[in-house]
C-alpha cells in the first residue's frame, strides 16, 4: 500500500484530534492500528502526537512490522506497550492524549494513568471508526475486489443446489472457494434453507435441502483485510404464490434503500424506508433486524443503519442494504447489496442478478 495513504490518515487524524482540543492518541484496538499504521499482527499499538507517531509491539513481528510499518517509529520490546513507552521517554510536553475508551479495559486506563499521571487522559468514542467510515481509494479498490470475487464464487455454487445436498456442503465448498481466491471468507457463510432461513443468523447444519426451499446464503470473500458482504435466496422447485409474494416485497424493499441512499440522508430515514415498505404490505413484525452497516475492516463498522442510529451518510461510505422477512416454520429471504455512497445517490457493487432464482 502507497506509503502516501498512510500519511494522509495520519493527517486526518491529527485535524480531528487538534478540533477536539487534543494533543494526541494512544491506539490499542487492532483495526485502528492496522488502518493507521499497515500492520496486520495480533499484538501492536500505536502512540499519535502532534509531530511524532509510534509503533509498539514485541520482538515476534520484528520483522513484519518492519515491512509493514514505514510511516512511524517502531519500538520493538518485552513488557507491556506502556512500560515501553515510559521506558523510551515517548510521552514528553503532552497534556491532553486520548485513548480508546470502547476497547480499553479497566486494567489497561489504570496502567495509562498510573504511569503518566501528569498526563490528562481523555476517553473517545468512534474517533478511529469514524473517521474509517469514509474510505479512501486504496480501500475502495480493495472491497471492489471482494465484490467481484463474491460474485463470481456465487454464482459457481448455484449448481450445487439440490435436493439431498446439506447446507453445510454449500457452506464449506464457499469457505474452500473464498481461501483460494482471497484473504478467505469475510465471515462464517449462512446457508439456511427451508425453516433455517427464518434465522437471520443461521449457522449451516447437516439439513438437506428439499423442494419448496428458500436458501438463505449469505457470504462472501475477503481482499486485503477488506470486507464484502452479499445475501441471495435462491429457491428450489416450483415457487408458490407465497414464495412470489414475500420474495417480490423483501426485492422491493431492498431496491428502494439503494434508490434513497446518498449523501446527507439519515441512517434513521433509510431504515425507515426498507421497514415501511414491508410493513405496509403486511409483514414489518417479520423484519428484525436493521436496514444495513458500514464495511471496512471488520464485517460491521460505522455507520448503521436502523431506528437506534443518530448517524448521516457521507460520501465515500461503503454500506450494505439488506432488507428481509423471516417467518418461522417456514422460512425467511434476504436481499443484500455492497453500496458507495455518492453526493447524489449510490453505486451498487453486486453484479449478482436480484431476480427469483428457481433451481430445479
């Protein structure tokens, strides 16, 4: 990755920090360290001052850090990461430094305060998240990628969908398709058919599929730590009228949050769209769970979209839509897209077909 991206996230971060009176960061949470520093190891943290960032870790990833790391100081050291940088002297003429109050245990503030108690501490909130929220060229390429490998292993599986064939088959021929053409799977796969589907989070049993299931399969394919995220729900044997009826609203729905996302639009309002849609054709009490996520790093980043959220869209945020109903005893669908968001609308990444898919 261009060496310049980390210095303009660097950057980013220095404008945020400075408007909220701070003097610098202390960054513990491994996504935040990754996104800021490049490197991809189990133990890192990273110390932002106003002229100054560091990378703290041990001597195990001596040399990945070396050639992952080449915007910062590296201290690679025994011991906690803070006795290393009071050992080293890091923390000098600073008042003001926050750290990441969401991923900080309260061991870990005592170990802060207690070594640097001249030191003001102030915890944030979603600083680093947010500011991951809007993506940059490099991360943009990156889960269009993932996209496009989605697809394509998707629609390799199709075939495999038949009566007698369990949803763990699918599910493991997915995983086994994702590591040979990515980083791997984004998250473990759902395959639920028949009454599974009515589990949003179904995990892939030895059920086999039969005629008159719905297939809930929602997975998808990793690029460069970058998630994609895709849901289809394919059907197998002749549909009935019922089959057309809940697959047509949950398409409908799903087709008008893509058509409502843009800049400036609440993560409230495009929850409120998708639900309404279902609600008003009969079946809102079937819809629980929210509109969409953020996607990045992790499967579910910033910003959300459901009733709770006080969140707006910006551009450059990567979003899923993904709408559904789930009736219990019988089975659910999912409808589930990758969007950009722009100034004036969205760019859907899936290329997969929305349309009814009958396999028979």
């Amino acid at each position: 990755m261009s060496h310049d991206i980390f210095l303009s996230r660097l950057d980013n971060l220095r404008q945020t920090l400075a408007h909220k009176g701070l003097d610098g960061i202390f960054i513990t949470n491994l996504t935040s360290v990754r996104y800021i520093s490049g490197f991809t190891g189990s133990a890192g943290s990273c110390l932002i001052t106003e002229d100054k960032s560091y990378f703290i870790s041990d001597g195990r990833y001596d040399v990945q850090s070396e050639k992952q790391v080449n915007n910062m100081i590296r201290y690679i050291d025994f011991g906690n990461h803070i006795s290393i940088i009071e050992k080293n002297k890091l923390i000098k003429n600073v008042q003001n430094l926050a750290f990441e109050g969401d991923h900080t245990s309260f061991t870990q503030y005592k170990a802060i305060t207690d070594s640097f108690p001249n030191v003001e501490w102030k915890s944030t909130s979603m600083l680093m998240e947010n500011l991951q929220a809007v993506k940059d060229k490099f991360e943009l390429s990156a889960i269009r990628t993932a996209v496009e490998i989605t697809d394509v292993i998707y629609e390799e599986i199709l075939p495999m969908l038949k009566p007698g064939i369990t949803e763990k088959e699918v599910a493991n021929q997915l995983v086994l398709r994702y590591r040979q053409e990515s980083d791997g799977e984004a998250y473990n796969p759902i395959v639920a058919g028949g009454e599974n589907g009515a589990l949003p989070h179904a995990v892939p049993s030895d059920r086999p599929f039969k005629d008159g299931d719905f297939i809930v399969i929602d997975a998808a394919a990793k690029y460069q730590g970058y998630h994609a995220d895709m849901t289809r729900t394919p059907l197998i044997g002749k549909p009935s009228d019922r089959h057309y009826e809940i697959y047509q609203i949950v398409k409908g729905s799903q087709q008008a949050g893509c058509d409502a996302a843009k800049a400036g639009v609440s993560c409230k309002e495009m929850d409120t769209i998708t639900r309404d849609y279902i609600t008003q054709r009969g079946y809102g009490e079937f819809y629980n769970h929210g509109t969409g996520h953020g996607l990045g790093l992790e499967i579910h980043t910033e910003p959300r979209m459901s009733q709770l959220s006080t969140q707006t869209l910006n551009i450059n945020n990567v979003v899923t839509i993904e709408p559904g109903i789930y009736l219990p005893g019988w089975g659910g669908v999912r409808i589930e897209d990758d969007i950009i968001i722009k100034k004036d609308g969205c760019e859907i990444l899936n290329k997969t077909s929305k349309e009814l898919v009958v396999l028979n």
